[in-house]
C-alpha cells in the first residue's frame, strides 16, 4: 500500500513537473506564504513549486482540513511568475473555511487614550498537506502555512519563522483595515436623503446639520458606533481650536443623536455654529471630524454604557489616518456686518421719524393759531351787530 501511494505521488509530481518554476523547484520556505487581509475576504497565495519539490500538489492543500467544500479548496494561478495556489473565502464567522475569529481588548493609548476598551479582531487559520499514504510511516515532509489577519475595531505582525526537523512551516502574520469601508456625509433633512448644499456665503446660524456615518461592504457581523465626533478650525486638527460634539455618553445640548451602534449607519445633528475667533471673518469655515468604532452585534450595547468607556478633556488632534472627516467644510454667516448695517439704517430711520414728527407737530400748532384768531375775529363782528 506505501508503494502505490508513492507511485501515485510520483505521478502528482510529474504531471505538475511541467509547471515553469525553474530556480524555485526547492524545498519551501517561510516566506511562500503571502495573505491579503481585504475588508471582505482573506486571500492566500501559496507558492506551487515548493509543494511539488515536497511531493504533494494543490489538490492536496487543505485549508483548515475543509476537505469537502468546494469553495474553500485552491485554484491554481500559472498566470504569476512563481506559480501559485490561490485560496479566497469570506470575512465572516459563519462562512470564513473554518478560520477562527477572536476578538481582544486592550486600554487605549496615543489618540485612543479617552477609551478604556479597544478591540482588535484576530482572524488566522492554517493550510496544511494531506498525505494519501496509509500505513505506519512515511516519507513525506508536513507542510503547514499558517495566516493570521489582524483588524483594529477603532478608527481614528511580525512574520515569524519556527524550524522543525519533522515538518516545513510557514507562519504569515498580516494587518488589515476596514477604514476604506467608512464614509461620513453631511444632508440637510432629517431623512438624510437630500445631501447638504453649503451656499457660497454660508448657512445660515442654527441651520440644522445632519450627519451620517456609514460603512459599506462591510461583514454583517459589525456595526458603526461613534465614539467621539467634534469640529476644528483646520482640517488637520492637531493644534487647532475645536469644539466636541459629543464624547462617549457626554454630548453637547444642541446635539441630537439619531442612531448609534444599531447598524452600518450612525447619525446625529447639531445647529450651524460660528467659531468666536473667525467673528472677523467674513464666514466661519470648519471641518468634522468622527473618532469611529466598528463593534460586534452581540457587544455594542456594552459599549453604549458610559462605564466602559471614558472621557478626558484633552487638546491633542487625532491623526487623519484613524479619524473619518467630512469632505467638505462647513461654512456658516458672519453677521456682525450685516447687524451693523441694519443699525445704521435703524438709526437713520428713527432721525426721520423725529424730523417729520417736529414738521408736523409745527404745522398743527399753526393750524390752531390760524383757527383760533379767525374764530375771535368772527366773534367780534357779531358782538356789532
């Protein structure tokens, strides 16, 4: 039986001999792994010449031993130069080829220091050879090659070799980002259908502005929850002058909040303001921003709770490569011009009031005079007669 599993594996090899892999026809190495953590799915990439040099070919790469799905099984790509064994599969617990999900937290540091929980999801697996010898022994090598994808949960690893003499194995650790899924729009009705149209003069104060927070294409497993949002003077907010919105379950009492942590979307809005230091300017001009949490269904209700997370007054920027910002600044009216306009005119309409007032206050008083040396003139006439 050992003979005819070897005979069958030297036909394996044959076949896939064929294959153009020239200088990498040698044993494997760590490095012929390589994973792409999308923000749908996970790909493996596989050098095929290496599994043929050890005796096996793709059909007998196994991804996390899903031996009968057809959909978890590897393609092979002759179209790249080396060769190799493409898998692709789903980012989603109940449908990812066995890959295991688990998810940490951690306090928050650097920007995230106002949070006491921070979480990153840890997606990994392993594809391993299936060796069709049956009996005690064998002379064919192990081949394992292990992945992990790394996904931080809060917007704002290492390649390891181990070496053993029984197996070749390969690990390939690797960071993702689900921050190409986010968007933040602005609208100006409470439906957040109508997109918000900013006039070239500015909205008008206490103009009401409804914003929403959105990730698309992204696994049903996660929701959208806004940690803190807040406007700054400069769209790069380091050092500059800003104003919170809300932080965590403390908000600002002009702001409402419409929905968070229930969906791929959340929403809030405020009244147009105007930054006091820009009172010179013509108009106000600032930018939002959206420090955002992607947090699991069955755990967003936790991070609602005002315990889980805190809240620190504190006057650092956050960096634009972990805070959604809005794309377009909001610019409101500065009417302290227009005020003094309409002052001047007040002004110069009372003074004619009080002109025309003296005017004919003048002719009546005359008008009586008249009436009344006319009235005593008459009265002496008839005393003659």
């Amino acid at each position: 039986m050992i003979i005819l599993s070897l005979v069958v594996l030297a036909s394996l090899v044959s076949r896939s001999s064929q294959l153009t892999c020239l200088s990498d026809f040698r044993r494997p190495e760590h490095t012929d792994i390589s994973v792409e953590c999308g923000t749908s799915s996970i790909g493996l990439a596989i050098q095929i010449c290496p599994v043929v040099y050890t005796g096996y070919n793709e059909s007998l790469l196994i991804l996390n031993h899903m031996f009968d799905k057809l959909e978890c099984k590897g393609t092979l790509d002759e179209s790249v130069t080396p060769p190799v064994v493409r898998f692709t599969f789903p980012l989603n617990m109940t449908n990812a080829c066995g890959s295991t999900f688990m998810t940490t937290s951690t306090a928050g540091t650097g920007i995230f220091a106002d949070f006491s929980n921070i979480q990153t999801v840890n997606v990994s697996g392993v594809v391993r050879s299936h060796d069709p010898t049956t009996g005690v022994v064998t002379y064919n090598a192990e081949l394992k090659y292990y992945y992990s994808c790394a996904y931080p949960l809060e917007y704002l690893i290492n390649n390891t070799q181990v070496d053993v003499s029984a197996s070749s194995i390969a690990v390939r650790d690797n960071n993702g980002s689900f921050i190409s899924t986010l968007s933040m729009e602005l609208f100006s009705d409470k439906n957040y259908t109508k997109p918000l149209i900013i006039p070239s003069l500015g909205l008008e104060l206490r103009t009401k502005v409804y914003v929403q927070v959105k990730a698309a294409n992204l696994t049903d497993q996660y929701n959208v929850l806004m940690d803190r949002c807040y406007a700054s003077i400069s769209p790069h907010p380091t050092n500059s002058t800003f104003f919170n919105l809300f932080v965590s379950c403390s908000r600002d009492q002009m702001t409402t909040m419409k929905e968070n942590g229930d969906s791929h979307h959340a929403r809030f809005s405020f009244p147009a303001f105007r930054f006091v230091e820009q009172q010179n300017q013509t108009v106000s001009t600032y930018y939002l921003h959206c420090i955002t949490r992607l947090c699991e269904i069955s755990t967003c209700n936790d991070f609602k709770q005002c315990n889980n997370r805190r809240k620190r007054d504190v006057r650092t920027g956050v960096s634009e490569a972990t805070t959604l910002s809005s794309a377009i600044p909001i610019v409101t009216k500065n009417e302290n011009s227009l005020t003094e306009s309409k002052e001047g005119v007040q002004s110069s309409s009372d003074s004619d009031s009080r002109m025309g007032l003296g005017i004919a206050v003048g002719i009546l008083t005359l008008a009586v005079v008249v009436i009344g040396a006319g009235a005593a003139i008459l009265y002496q006439r008839t005393r003659r007669f």
